[in-house]
C-alpha cells in the first residue's frame, strides 16, 4: 500500500510499504478514507521531535473495517473514526477514561505501526480502540471531514476546555489560532462560556474563531496581547485560559493573562529547554496547570453525538485537501502557515 | 515596644520599636500573646529572600485586641487569631476567598508593617482580617497552640491537600516533613484519606506524621523515595501529591511519585533559578499543578471549628518555645532544623 514516511527533517515521502495484516485476534485493519496532517506532525518535520529515517508518520484517520480478528465486536465494512492513541480498554487507566495511560497503549506512527497518513492501518485492541460511526456519514461529504476532527484536534481542544474549568458563564482565553485552538473555542463555546477571547494574528484563522463562538479576538502579541485581554477582563485576566500552542513563550503569554485563582488547560505539546511557566508568579496568584495529552477516545461518544445533532461542526479548521500523493505537500504547506489544517483524502 | 527585626542574613534581632496605633479607623491593634517562627522565615534568615536592614518578621500571631479604630466592630479584650496576610474583605477576591490576592492586602513584616514576631501589631481592615475566637481558650495553653497554627500552617496544610484533589479514599503522598507538610497530613486525613505516604528521614517528624494520620513513611531520599512510593501504590504513585518544600527537588520528586492523572497540591514557596518541573512528563501523564499562597483567611471558620470540637490538633508540630528575647535562638535552632517550629509566648 502507499503511506507518509518521513525520511528526515523536511523529507517527507509516500512510499510502497507492507499491507497491514491481522497479527492478534484482537486486531482490526481499517481503509482510511480521511486522514490529516496535525500541528504537532509538524515537530517531527522540522526535526523538533526526533524520528528514525523510514518512520511512518500521521495520527488521525477515520475509515471502513476491512479485516477484523476473531475477538473483534467490530465487523467488516463499519465506518469508524480512531483517536491518536490504541489503548486496551481493560487497563486501570482506561477503566478511569485516561486512554492515554494504558501501558499497552501507542501512538500510530510509533516505531513498528503503521500511521494515519496512508492507505490503511492496523489497530490492536480494536473495539477499544475505535468508535464505530453511522454507516451513512460515509456519503457526506462535510460530515465525514467533521467526523475526522474526533481523532484529535477536537477532543483535544476539548481537553483544554476542561482542564481550564470552562463551565457555564466562564471567561475564557485561548492562545494558539492552530486547529486545536480553534476547536478549543468550538469547546469552550459548547460548554457554555459567555466570554471567548481568541488571540490570534491570521484574520482567516480568527474569523473561524469567531465562527466557533469567540466573543473578541486579540491580535496584538506579547506584552501588548496580555495588556488587551486584561483590558476586556476588568484588568483581572480571564479565569479560564487555554493554551493550545506548547512554546514557552505561549505558555509565558497564558501564566500573564490568567486571572488570580484561575487555571490554564495546556495541550500545546511542550517544547523548548524552559518551561515558560513563571512558578513563582504562578504560587503568588494561586494559577492552576492542568491538561496533557488528550485522552480522546473517551471523549469521542459525547463530542460525536454533538457534531451529529449539529451542535458543533469542527469541519471549517480543514482548509486544503490533498490525495495521498499530495501529502508532502501538504506539509510544507502547514510549515509555511498557508494552510491551516490538511485533509487528505483516500 | 520589642519586636523582632532582621538587619540581615543571620542576623535576627529582638529591638525596640515605636507602639503601634490605630490609624485607619478599620485598623486595630492587637497585643500578642502567641507567636511563631515559620519556615519561610528561614528564606530570610538564610539570605535567599531579600529584606530591607531592620524590615520587621513573623506572619504567625494570636492575641487580644488592645484598641479598635472607629469602624470596627471587634471589641478591647476580644481573643482573636490573624491570616498571614490582611485583606480587605469587600473586593472581587476577598467575595470568592482568595484573600490573598486582595489587591489591599499585604503581608505582616512587609515593609512600613508591623511583624507578626513583637508584642503587638496594627492591624488594617481588622473585622476582615482576624476572626474572632473563643474567649476561654486564653486560659487553655495547649488549645491556644493549637490556634495559633491556623494563622499559617494548618491552612496551609488544607490548602495543600484541596489543590491535590484530596476527597475520601484518596491515596495522598506528602513532600515535605516541616509543619507544613506535617499539617498537609493532617488535613488530608480530616478530608478522608484512606491512605497517606509521609516522606520524611527525621524520626522526630515522622513520628508526628504518623500521629496526624500518616499510614506509610518512606525514610529514603531521591529515586530510592519515588521507587518506595511506587512500590505502596502498585507502581502507579499517589493520585493526590503534597508539595510542601518548594525546591526543584521536591517539586522533581513531586512529579516523579504523582500517578498519571494526579495532582500536585503544591504550598512550598517556589526557589531555585529552574522549577524542578518536567512538563513534557506532566504532560504525558496528565498531571495537575494546583495550590499557591495559601488564602488561609478563608479556611479559618471551618478549621476552626475542627480544633475546637478536638477533630484535629495540630498543636504537636510546635517542639520548643521560647519568649520574645529568645526568638533569635530559636531562628537558630529552626535553621540548624533541631526544632521543628518554634512557638513565641509573650
């Protein structure tokens, strides 16, 4: 079959690789219909994250069963959208919906599994692991590409939302105008904020911010961004605060805007030698930190009966698609920020 | 009157300074009858935390209200028990009671205040700052010990433990053998916690822990600690961590023992250039930073009314004590750690 394979920083290929097989009875092989490139696929592109040469790389699809081991619920030909991790669905942690703890649990892309961004892929523990979708999603078109934000950027910004104590009524500040940021407002929106205040420079990328629910956009950065978002906050800084980037410099800009007493929902996967977290401001103004890794699969049945009964629709935070072929580029495109977030489609 | 000074590291002194008076009409004045010497005291003494040469110490005191300004409605002769910091009690912050960030609070020993280590202390906003206790428990020498520790560390230790998430049948592992961490185990206990890990090498302090409700002690140090923590809690650490040191040590250690989907309860004011924080494993894991200066204002009324129905004592945390010309020795014995909190009676 064909799939992404990254060679080394900036070379990205599609290449002729192995079918994927059933290997455990508890195996599934799934056809990808849709996958996508992610912001963090980007830190193994530019040689942020480590990769050895030949990893296969992606971790979002959604496509048909088309083999399915003996211990499989799931049957050949159901549509089904995968979270970014497998995970074993019997584990202490899965028990408790921390999916992303399950000592059996991976990442697709991992060394020695097949990753998202290619023609098909196995899954271990698979009705663990996958959520099976409406048969009839598969001839929508719009709905599909809404269905295939459930693998990661929309349970993530979900996570943020959380972690940020979003309930109803809450102010909320989102840094980062990435997919995740995006579907952290379309989050925080739908658990009820009356205040949404997206930062962000991209006017395409704010306008889908507003779309999503935000209720102001700062576009000012640094020093004069945390000035505006205290300026709509009565200079206490909002209450809830989600950052959705992972520099220190984004995690500096969240610790400055978040108001005493507040929390901070992170899902930016860290990077850089610092933190950016200022402790001792932090312990001043009693500011929590909570988020990580999403665990996505168990938020995938609540955010998907919200995207069918229309309650939210993530799919405006895909703006190209490529075939297979065009995934390379499709990568250099999210590299040089003229696309936001890349559909492929197969 | 005597109060205690720091002119600089080292060099603790017991002089005579001018009475304090009512000058708001909010204000009182208290004369002190109990006070302490706080761990954090120790950053001073030890030169880590900057002073101004003569500034006045101690944020720890209870006492009888000498003289009230006009607006006050406490009375000459009323017992009453002070927070480490006043606060206003009619701002945003004081309304949801985090009084430490009451934009017109401040901290006793700051400068132009008086200290909390004297024979009295001008007292702004007085009906929000103390509360008032029972008049009898002035005649009752070991329940006014044990009210004086909720002017800092038994709130403190509660504060702790409701940042770790402490609920009943927690698992709560505890940093830190000083007052603070030894008061976090007594507050996780009165929260309900089925289980709780104290780390401590002093015997002495381990002792007590284990009168507070300690179920486990790990003696070790380092990766030897979070080897034995993992091994009490089926490899998986304690879902709920109390940080009460404030290094990059402990707070590493913190980290290192907290299960995946944990908390940290952190009340250890933060030093040290770095955090001790590895936010790439705490994302990973999912875990939680909650806690800070502790609004122990707040936290009085409840714990309060504990000590006095004999729920908790936490009078046992204070080993030596001494009189207000003998607090420089005692700073000494804090700093050489021969005492574990020492009481001032004046």
């Amino acid at each position: 079959m064909r799939a992404t394979v990254i060679h080394a920083p900036h070379d990205i290929r599609v290449a002729e690789v192995p079918d994927p097989t059933v290997r455990m009875s508890t195996d599934a092989v799934v056809r990808v219909l849709r996958a996508c490139i992610c912001g963090s696929d980007l830190w193994a592109y530019r040689g942020e994250s480590a990769r050895q040469p030949g990893q296969r790389i992606g971790h979002e699809f959604l496509g048909i069963v088309e083999e399915a081991g003996a211990d499989v619920r799931l049957r050949k030909g159901d549509l089904v959208v995968a979270p970014f991790v497998w995970s074993d669905g019997t584990c202490d942690f899965c028990a408790e919906g921390l999916t992303t703890s399950c000592p059996q649990g991976g990442f697709w892309g991992s060394v020695g599994s097949d990753g998202g961004q290619g023609e098909a892929v196995r899954v271990p523990f698979a009705d663990a692991t996958l959520v099976k979708l409406p048969a009839e999603a598969a001839g929508d078109d719009r709905l599909l590409t809404a269905l295939l934000a459930l693998s990661d950027v929309m349970g993530t910004g979900h996570h943020a939302a959380v972690g940020a104590g979003v309930k109803r009524g809450s102010t909320v500040a989102v840094v980062g105008d990435g997919a995740v940021g995006l579907c952290a407002v379309l989050a925080a929106k739908r658990l009820g904020a009356g205040r949404i205040i997206a930062l962000g420079r991209h006017q395409a990328r704010t306008d889908i911010a507003k779309l999503f629910g935000a209720t102001d956009v700062v576009a000012e950065r640094g020093e004069a961004a945390v000035d505006a978002v205290r300026e709509l906050t009565r200079g206490q800084g909002a209450r809830a605060v989600i950052e959705a980037v992972g520099t220190e410099q984004s995690m500096r800009t969240a610790v400055e805007i978040t108001r005493d007493g507040g929390a901070i929902g992170y899902v930016g996967v860290p990077h850089g030698s610092g933190t950016g977290l200022d402790l001792g401001v932090m312990f001043d103004r009693n500011i929590a930190l909570r988020g990580g890794v999403a665990p996505v699969r168990t938020y995938i049945p609540e955010l998907l009966a919200d995207i069918l009964n229309g309650t939210i629709d993530p799919s405006p935070v895909f703006d190209r698609t490529v075939g297979i072929e065009g995934v390379p580029d499709g990568y250099r495109a999210m590299d040089e920020r003229t696309a936001l977030k890349v559909l492929v489609t197969l």
